[in-house]
C-alpha cells in the first residue's frame, strides 16, 4: 500500500515482527503505516506492575487482552462471592449459575478492577466503552517490529 495507511482490527495485532505467522512478522517492512485498533484499555494506570507480574509468572510479555481478561475475572470472583453471601445453593449448577449471572450484571454495583471503575447497563453492557489505537513501531520491542500504544477513545463520553 505504499504510503497509505492500512488500519486494522485486534486480529492483525497478534505479535511482533519475530512472532511466527503474524501479521508483523508476514507484511515485514511492508507494514510501514499499519494500525491495529482494540477494544479495550491500552493504558491504564497499574499497567507497568500488571505487566511485570504477568511478565514474572508466564515468562513472557502480557497480549492485548491479558489485562481484559484478568478485570474479567476479577468481576466474576466478585459476583461468585457475592451469589454465595446470598445464600444461593451452590450444589444446584443452575441456580448457581443464575445467581452468579444476576450478580454479575447488577446494575447497582461497581467493581474495582485492574483497568479502573467498570459497571454494567440493563442490558448487561459495560460501562467501560474504550478503544485503543496500536501502530507499527520498526524499533518495537528489543529492537525488533512490533505494536506500540497510540492512544485510547472512550467512545461513552
């Protein structure tokens, strides 16, 4: 594409240019003007410690949604605890299963996460309505192509 910018979903956001089959490590300097778009926070404020634990206990860099998925579990943690707390019996898969759904999705509460403050609508929707922009670095990471963090629409304001 030459000088034309080429913009992309999270799927072409899948490693840098020494991971194998990526999009960076299969365009290699043909990805001059690539960005990858993300549906989810790109900067948040615990994110140097998130990644140095993550980098600590798998051995390797966190992937755009490890920090996505974490505040993902840490809502359902909070929603289990809460389901139990209620009184729900846990022996019954689906009335545990139900009492966790309902307290997930509670419109009334808050959860406290990694990415910040995040809620839900009636229509069990969150709250946290971010976009993150990616472009191809050439240097990236250790000197080699890689996504670097541009910046992050919250399209909800």
């Amino acid at each position: 594409l030459g000088d034309i910018p080429f913009v992309g979903p999270d799927g072409i956001n899948d490693g840098g240019v020494d991971t194998k089959d990526s999009y960076l490590n299969l365009a290699g300097d043909n990805a001059k003007n690539s960005y990858s778009t993300s549906a989810g926070i790109g900067d948040f404020p615990a994110k140097e410690k998130f990644n140095a634990d993550y980098k600590a206990e798998f051995g390797k860099d966190p992937t755009g949604y490890a920090s996505t998925g974490y505040a993902c579990a840490q809502v359902i943690i909070d929603a289990v605890k809460r389901a139990v707390a209620g009184g729900v019996d846990v022996t019954d898969k689906a009335a545990f299963r139900e009492a966790i759904r309902k307290a997930a999705v509670d419109t009334t509460v808050k959860y406290s996460t990694i990415l910040g403050d995040v809620s839900f609508d009636a229509n069990g929707d969150t709250t946290q309505k971010i976009i993150s922009i990616y472009a191809y670095d050439a240097t990236g990471a250790n000197g080699k192509g890689d996504w670097a963090f541009k910046e992050q629409l919250d399209y909800a304001k």
